[in-house]
C-alpha cells in the first residue's frame, strides 16, 4: 500500500469512524492533522526520488485501475486540500458531526480525484466530493429553506451538466487513445498512445472544447458559472472553505493534468483560444463589475472567487511554461486566500447576523485580531507582492503577454491587459468591502469580538501559508515540472 | 562588516521591526515597541552613512521566483544614486520617527503607528536598492500598502478611511500602466528584467540586442507604461487627486512618506530608467509636458487653499512635477538634485506644519492662527526658513536645484521655461501668504492665542533639517549624494535663468506680503483653485457614471442573460416537458384507452409504410 493510497483513506476512514459514534471534533482534527504529517512525509519522500505509483487492478476489459501516483501539481493540490481541510474542520464549533463528515468526505474525494491516475477513478472521487457538498448545501446551508433548496439544485444541474459534458469528453479520450489492447482508463497509458498517435488537430481542438466546457464549468468559466456565487453564499462555512479552496480547482487540474497533454493542438487552434479568451475576460471583467455591485459580504466573496478563475484560465490559454507555473501557483494560492476569507466571513456571520455593508461598520475597535487576519485575506487576493497570489499573477501575464509581442497586440495581450486592469478591479471592491466593515464608526447593534485561544490557530495557519508562499514562491513551483518546449 | 551584509541588515532590520512589533504588540507596552521601531531607523541611518560614497556594487539578497522562462531576484544596486537616496530616507525617516515620539505621545495605537513607519522603511529601502523591474514593482506595491495603513491610522474618521482607500486604488490605476511598461520590456528584450541587463541591450556598443530591434511602437509602450507607475505614485496629473486627501494621515507620515520620499520614489524611478525612456521621443514630451503641467496647475489649486498641510501638499504636486518635467527634457540629475533638497526642506515644512498644529490644538485653518511668530519662536524659524528654501531664494538650497532645473526647460523648450518661471512666482505667491497669514498679525482665535511651543523632542528635528535646508544645495554637500555637481553651464542663458528666477521669486513674495499683511480674511476669492479645479467631483461622476452604473448595468444583463439563457431557459424546456408528461398521466382510464388507441394507429401506420409491401 503506498503513502497515496494512506492519504485518501485517513478522511474516509475517519467520516466512517465518527458514523459510527465516535468523537468528532476529536477524530477529525486529529484525521486532518495526521493527513497534513502523512503529506509532508510523501513531499520529502518526492523530493528524494522516491516513486510512490501503486496500482490495483480491478477490472481488465475495459482496464481499469486504483492506480495513484504523484507529480508536483497532484502534490500541491494535495497539499491545498490537506491544509484547508485541516483549518476547515479546525474551526467548527457547536454544530453537529455531519459537519465533521462532510468536510472529510469532500476532502477525502478531492484527494482521491488529485492522486488517483486513472481517469476512471479521478472522475469518480471528484463526484463522491461533490454529493456531500450539495447535500450540505441543501439541509445546512444558511438562509431559508426554499432558497438554499432552490440553490442547492440550481449547483446540482450545473455540475450535473458539467459532470455529464465531462463524461463524455472524458469517453471520448479512451475511445481515442486507448491504442491497440483494449479499453483502458489508465492516464500514463492514454499519454502514451496520444504521443505516439495524436488525433487530427481538427478533432484535437473539438474534444479541448468539450473538455473545457465540462471541466469549465465545474470551475464557474464564464457563462457558466451562476451557480457559484450564491452557493458559496448559502453553503455552511467549511463547505463553502473545501470547495470554493479546493474541489473548484478539480477542472483546472483536469485541463492541465489530462487535456493539455493529450491535446496538446487542441489547446493551439485558433477558435480554441479566441472563445476561451473570451470566455475568461467575460470572467475578470463582467464578473468583477458583478463583484462591484454586491452589497453583502458573502456574496462578494462568492463573486470574487468566479472572477479570480478568470487569471488561471488565462495561464493556461497562454500555455507557456512560466504561464502554467503561475496558474498552479495561482490555484494554491487563491485556494488558501478564499478558504481564509469564508472562515472568516462564517466568523462575521456568527456573531454579527448580517453580512449586508451597510449595517456594518467600526468592526475594527472590537476585533483587532479579525481585522488583522481579514487584512491578510484581502491583500492577498489583490495580489499584494509577499502573499502567495501575487507572483502566480506575475507568471501568468509575464507567460501570457510574452508570446511574440514584437509582431503586434494579439488577442491574448489585450486579454492580458483586461486581466490587469481586473486587478485594480479586485482592489475596488475588496477595498470597499474592508473599508465598510472594519473601518469608520462602530455601527449600532452588531458586535463582534475576537476569536480566543485555539480558534485563533485555523485563521493564522492559513495566513502563515499566505505568508512563507509569497515570500518564498520557489517552495511550490520548485515541485513543477512544466518544460519549456 | 562587507557591503552586502550591511545592504541586507537595511533591507531586513526593518522589516523584522514591523514584524515583530506585529507580533508583540498585544503582550507588550507602547515603549517597547516605539523603541524598537526607532532603534531599528537609527541603525539603518548610521549604515547608510556608512555605505555612502561606498564604491558600486550589485548582488542577490533571495531567489524570488525561479521557473523556466523567468528568473526574478531580491537583489541591490548600491551605486551613487541609490546611495544618495537612501542617506535622504533613513536621515528622513530617523528624524520622523524621533519627532513622532512627541507628535504621537497621546495617541492610543502607537505601536500600530510605529509599526507601520517600519513598514514603510522596509518597503522604500527595497525601492531604493532594487536592481530590477520586478523587485521595485513589489516593494512599490508594499510602500503603497505602507502608505493605506498609515493614511488611515486613525481609522474611526471616515475621512481618513476614504483617503486611505483613495490613494491606494488611484495608485493602483498607475500600477496597471507600470506592469504593462514591465511586461512590455521583457517581452521585448527576451526576458530580461535587470537594469543592468536592459543596459547592456541598449547600450551603444551592441547594435543587435533584443531591445535594438524591438519596433519603436513597443519601446512607447514600455517608457509609457513605466511612466503611467510614476503618474500615480508621484501624484502627476490626472492621478494627482489622492495626495491631498492623504493629508488625513498623521502629519509625520505626512512630512515622511507624503512629501519627501515615497511620492519622490517615481521620480527615483523614472531616472533609474531613464535610458529606456530616451529611446521613445514621444515618451518624453509625455512626460516632460504633464510634469510641467502639473507644477503649474497644482500651485494654482495651492493660491486658494486654507488648510496649512494642503497649501504643502499642493506645493509637494507642484514640485514633483518640476522633477518630472527635468526627466523628460533629458535632465534626470537635475531632477535627482531636486528631489534631494525639496527632500529636506519639504520634510522641514510638514513637520514645522505639525508643531503649528500641535501648538494650536489641532487647528490646521492658516486664517484661525495668526501671530505665531511670537508664541512659537523656534517652529516660526524654522518654518521661514523652509518657505525661503521652497521658494528658492538666491543661496538656499531649493535655489541651486530649481536653478538646474529651469536651466534645462530655457535649453529645451521655451514654453516650459516660461510655464515654469510662472509655477516659481506662483510658490513665492502662496509660501508668503501662508506664512504672513499664520505667523504674523494678531491671533485670530483663542487657540492661537495661547499656542505653546512643541517639546523639544520635536523641535530638535526641525533645527535639524533646518540646517540642510539651507546648505544642502552646495557643491561640498550634494556632490557626496549624487555624481552631479551643481554647475553653470548653460552658457550666456544662464544669467537670464537666473534672473528670471529670482524676479519671479521677489514679484511672488512681494505680491503675497502686500496682499495679505494685516488681512483676517482672504481678499482673493477664485472659487475655481480653491475647488480644486473641480476634478474630484469630475472624478467622482466617472466613477459612479464608468464603474458603478456599468456594474449596475452588467450584473443586470448577466442576471438576464447567462442567469436566463443557460440556467432559465434549459429550466423552462425541461419544467414544461415535463408538465406535458405529468398531464399524460393523469390516472383517468379513458385518457390512457384513448392514448392507447392512437398510438396503436401510429404503430400500424408506420409498420405498414416501413415493411415491403407485396
């Protein structure tokens, strides 16, 4: 059994164990700690060469596998999940253990679906993430019943859809690739066979675009994403932390881990490009004008979280080396600074009742540590430079705009400049946002006060990510392997 | 101690200052953390005194971002200009931190307060020594957070919430200009990002490098967007608006980072590139022209201003134009000089400013003081010889730099030159009449009546920066600073600049004495300058009309649309086949014999039409 396999299985194992009465504070901070140990342990095992793939063969026509193994990009996901995970369950308090089983449950998947190497499996544990997700949306999600009901559908049919185009897309792949042995589901076979055979570019960039649209839409690309922004309003905090952080970036992995390289022209064609450009500006900018115009807390983060898919779609339209560098640093980045933001924004909404701007003010002279930590989320987010996001955003408009300059503003530049200037949007709004809360006088009736003793610990791990991340970019993109052509 | 460890220990001793009063400050006093933050600016004062005149030296602090395709580097240039600079931000920076421990003595969040002059220090030392584009990008960024944390110290002001927030999203729009001018140059040099490494690609020796045939469209593109960076950082028109209103700070952070370093750091930074900007003529006019431009519209907003720190803000707006405008008529060392002495006696000012203040409970309306001079001997001092210095009276050290500067503009353009002998009139014009307004005639409220000399602690820094004031403009002093001496060597024009100048400095000083002696209330009256030429109500109209109606719109459409198109209208498909399909089954037995029935006909119809007919 190998160290991968240990860590899908400790939040399974766990989610069973508290099924079955036991503790569950107790067994899933312990779970998510002991994942996190696990974690590092297979990071330096990586680092030290050692191959950790492990397969069990459990069908052989078509072939299908529990296969896992682990590149730097699984790795950094990996560890995303890990850390959110922990900080998501860390900071549950007085609610009942279906929160502990869900949040392990959504992990567990993701951590299935990031490890696991066969297409079969990677499919399958990112929709057994899923299920929890919106079942806790819909029985635990904040507001009244009918809406979170109406919200928890309205994300069943989009990623339903989105699952089924993937379905497809995904079929479409083993038909292609499977070479001349029978089906097979094995990633590292199909690669093999789109090396050796790759398909007629034509095909190549229609089966990129059903990908896109399937993975893309479990990512909230632009015009598919209007099930995001109220569902991480409604979902319950640790929810709305695992899947905002981690299970989104489930279709960014797919079309960097699976599309890219087995359509490698798919991704160049022309049409391709223009409408995925198009696509991830309708993102930066329609989404953050959207953005602009929210009057709560919940749903501006909602909203910001679909806007800032916009600039890792962008590192992978620009597909250079540096530019997929960046977008990977960018979801583990925006993966940690989002999950920040919701832990706190469930704190606000705890203690305050509302969440609307303009019945909140002062929160600051109360609740220095909140206003601390809330800073750290925010500047991050907008890409302050020793906060993790920034220098993904630097490598994918340096990937992005330094395709051929010389020879004229292409598409991509203009997107590449709609994208900065999406970055003094993001700076409007976050800016407004921590201006109307924190700032000015206290307004009336709202207190808040600061989280005490180990609640505060959730909160600083993911702010000293943030922190060791920007300052030290090199710690996740030294695990990459992206080579330049 | 080696030079690249003393560099370093600059760099990082502040920012460990920050840090750790960060860190500290909920289990420790006030004093405590003032003490490290003062002792953290003194050390880095004394190291740069030391590395002053040190012989240039490059090198690499940390590996920031290492991927294939792009390599970026904490690094430091220590040359004569980065030297200079830094000797002007820590003396600055030391003498407002000491002056801030009386300034800020009754204050509540003082730790806050010091921690955040830490900040600043790290982040403008980084732009000082950066060795390329990236690197100064990231600690321009962090000075600007610098700047929001201590523009809105006082945050339960809305006033000063606003402000903060204004400054650091005006300078966000100049930091999207300066990223494109950045992504421009590396796309268009293959890759490079060092100065050094820039250099080398244009540098006249090599005809072929990367730079040499990037078109000239692209070489626009970069000194434009480079200068965009500075527009907004240095306060330049159009992005002019968030200094004033920053004045909302305390005012040490004022003197500090609002008037002699970081809003000079565009400047710093325009000069640094300056050998890319030259490859782009048009680039040059830009820039010299809206320099130009914004030191004379400022100092005409400045004439009609009442408030003592925005009649200095103004006239800060006013004087980085003059620098920008010596850059882009090729003069940056003129520019440098400049930024050096308005460095001292801007500081000397805002900080005199705060002692009237302090002195006058918080009064800062110039036409509610009055008489000063007598209850505030020393401030009164100090402060005269600041305005003197400002207005550039014949052997102050403001003189000898304007001098450099007018030089240039009577070299390259004529109505510039003319443009700026008018900005000179103007800042003898609204010097003198603040200080005749403040400082003489009667008091006019019951505050200045019993205004009461700031402690010594305060005044001492004042004495201080009084004395570089006045000789920082001699040869034996601003030749340790830069490589550029002061020099006359505009030939025959030379004697006309300078008596040009100095007529504008005695018909501008002579007019303001004459005008407001003895007033107690202002006899101009030009609403236009004292509303600011009304571009903050401008601004406000594009911003709700461009940004907040078009949000409005978009969320409206994208609710419609994309809400309606792909999740309402698959919805309705679906909602309505499926009520078709329930009516189906309505449990009544004839409705099922009759559907029976005619699918039976439909059935036999098509078998007959598919099956061969014999």
């Amino acid at each position: 059994m190998s160290l991968l396999e240990i860590i899908i299985l400790i939040p399974l194992l766990a989610a069973a164990l508290i099924g079955a009465g036991l503790p569950a504070k107790l067994i899933s901070r312990g779970a998510a700690l002991l994942n996190l140990v696990v974690l590092l342990v297979v990071l330096s095992q990586h680092a030290a060469g050692v191959n950790l793939a492990h397969s069990v063969r459990i069908l052989d026509n078509p072939s299908i596998s529990f296969a896992v193994g682990a590149d730097g990009l699984s790795l950094t996901l990996a560890l995303l999940t890990c850390l959110v995970l922990l900080a998501a369950v860390w900071q549950i308090i007085d609610k009942p253990a279906i929160y502990h089983v869900a949040s392990l449950l959504i992990a567990g998947g993701a951590l299935g679906a990031f490890l696991s190497t066969d297409l079969f499996f990677i499919y399958g544990f990112h929709e057994l993430a899923l299920i929890p997700t919106l079942l806790m949306i819909a029985v635990h999600g904040h507001g009244d019943a009918t809406n979170r009901r109406a919200i928890a559908w309205k994300i069943t049919v989009y990623l339903g859809a989105g699952s089924l185009v993937l379905l497809a897309g995904l079929a479409a792949l083993v038909l292609n690739f499977s070479g001349s042995n029978g089906l097979t589901f094995d990633l590292n076979a199909l690669m093999e066979t789109a090396k050796t055979a790759p398909l007629a570019a034509d095909t190549q960039a229609w089966l990129f675009f059903v990908l896109l649209v399937g993975f893309g839409t479990l990512v909230s690309l632009f015009p598919f994403h209007s099930w995001a922004a109220p569902a991480y309003a409604a979902a319950p905090t640790p929810v709305a932390m695992l899947h905002s952080g981690v299970l989104k970036k489930f279709g960014l992995y797919g079309l960097i881990k699976i599309a890219l390289p087995l359509l490698p022209l798919g991704a160049k064609a022309e049409w391709v490009q223009q409408a995925l450009l198009i696509m991830l500006v309708g993102n930066i900018i329609v989404i953050g004008l959207v953005t602009i115009h929210q009057n709560r807390l919940d749903t501006m983060l909602g909203n910001s979280s679909v806007m800032h898919m916009g600039y890792i779609f962008l590192g992978i339209a620009a597909g250079s080396p540096v530019a997929l560098n960046g977008a990977v640093l960018l979801m583990f980045a925006h993966g940690i600074s989002i999950a920040l933001a919701f832990a706190l924004c469930g704190k606000m909404r705890n203690q305050l009742g509302t969440l609307e701007f303009s019945k909140l003010g002062g929160l600051a002279a109360n609740a220095p540590f909140l206003t601390v930590m809330f800073a750290f989320a925010t500047f991050s987010s907008i890409g302050l430079p020793g906060l993790a996001n920034f220098a993904g955003e630097v490598m994918v408009f340096v990937g992005a705009f330094n395709l051929n300059l010389n020879a004229g503003l292409k598409p991509i530049h203009w997107a590449t400049i709609l994208a900065l200037w999406g970055v003094v949007i993001s700076a409007v709004y976050m800016l407004r946002a921590y201006r109307s809360l924190f700032f000015g006088k206290a307004a009336e009736g709202h207190f808040i006060s600061d989280p005490v003793g180990s609640q505060r610990l959730p909160l600083l791990l993911l702010t000293a990510v943030l922190l060791v991340v920007g300052c030290r970019p090199t710690l996740i993109t030294d695990l990459l392997t992206f080579a330049a052509k | 101690m080696n030079q690249q460890s003393a560099v370093t220990l600059i760099l990082l001793l502040p920012l460990f200052a920050a840090f750790s009063i960060l860190v500290l400050k909920r289990f420790v006093g006030d004093f405590v953390c003032k003490t490290i933050s003062v002792a953290s600016a003194f050390i880095c004062f004394v190291t740069s005194c030391i590395l002053l005149g040190a012989e240039p030296v490059t090198g690499t602090i940390l590996t920031f971002i290492d991927v294939p395709g792009l390599s970026a580097d904490i690094g430091f240039i220590l040359d004569q200009q980065s030297a200079g600079m830094m000797f002007i931000v820590t003396f600055i920076g030391l003498l407002v931190h000491v002056y801030s421990l009386g300034y800020m003595s009754e204050d509540e969040s003082q730790s806050r307060f010091f921690g955040s002059l830490s900040m600043f220090m790290f982040s403008m030392t980084g732009i000082v020594l950066a060795d390329n584009l990236l690197m100064m990008f990231v600690f321009w960024e962090l000075v600007g957070l610098s700047s929001y944390l201590l523009i809105g110290h006082w945050f339960e002001k809305p006033s000063a919430a606003e402000a903060a927030k204004k400054a650091f999203l005006t300078n966000r729009i100049g930091d999207f200009g300066f990223m494109i001018g950045i992504l421009t140059l590396f796309a268009a040099s293959n890759g490079e990002i060092s100065f050094a490494a820039l250099k080398e690609s244009l540098s006249a020796g090599s005809t072929s490098g990367p730079l040499h045939d990037a078109p000239a469209w692209v070489m626009t593109l970069a000194a434009l967007g480079l200068f965009m960076g500075a527009v907004g950082k240095s306060a330049q028109v159009p992005l002019h608006v968030w200094l004033p209103d920053a004045m909302e700070g305390p005012t040490p952070v004022s003197a500090l980072i609002h008037a002699a370093t970081m809003v000079a750091a565009g400047v710093y930074m325009l000069v640094r590139v300056s050998f890319i900007l030259v490859e782009s003529e048009l680039a040059m006019q830009i820039i010299a022209g809206i320099g130009g431009f914004t030191a004379l519209f400022a100092a005409l907003m400045a004439v009609q201003q009442n408030d003592i720190k925005r009649i200095l803000a103004y006239s800060t707006l006013s004087q980085l134009g003059y620098m920008v405008m010596a850059v882009g008529l090729g003069a940056g060392e003129a520019g440098m000089f400049h930024l050096y002495t308005h460095a001292f006696f801007k500081a000397l000012l805002f900080l005199g400013a705060g002692a009237v203040i302090y002195a006058c409970h918080h009064e800062q309306d110039i036409w509610k003081m009055g008489g000063l001079r007598k209850q505030t001997p020393a401030t009164f001092l100090t402060f005269a010889i600041g305005t003197l210095a400002l207005m550039g009276l014949p052997g102050m050290s403001g003189f000898f730099s304007k001098e450099e500067i007018l030089g240039a503009a009577h070299h390259e353009c004529s109505w510039l030159f003319w443009s700026s002998a008018f900005t000179a009139l103007l800042t003898s014009f609204y010097m003198t009449r603040c200080v005749v307004v403040a400082f003489f005639g009667k008091a006019r409220t019951e505050h200045a009546s019993h205004a009461h000399e700031a402690p010594m602690i305060m005044v001492a820094p004042l004495l201080l920066l009084s004395i570089f004031a006045i000789f920082s403009g001699y040869g034996f002093f601003s030749g340790r600073l830069q490589a550029m001496v002061p020099h006359a060597d505009h030939g025959e024009g030379h004697t006309f600049v300078m008596a040009v100048s100095i007529a504008a400095v005695v018909i501008g000083a002579g007019l303001g004495f004459f005008l407001y002696n003895g007033k107690d209330k202002d006899p101009l009256n030009i609403k236009l300058f004292a509303n600011k030429f009304y571009i903050d109500e401008i601004y406000a109209f594009i911003v709700k009309v461009f940004q907040d109606g078009l949000a409005w719109l978009v969320t409206g459409l994208e609710s419609i649309f994309v809400d309606g198109l792909v999740a309402r209208l698959p919805a309705a498909i679906a909602c309505r086949v499926g009520k078709t399909a329930r009516a189906m089954q309505s449990g009544q037995l004839q409705g099922y014999t009759f559907a029976l029935g005619l699918g039976l006909l439909l059935a036999i119809y098509l078998v007959s039409q598919v099956l061969p007919r014999h």
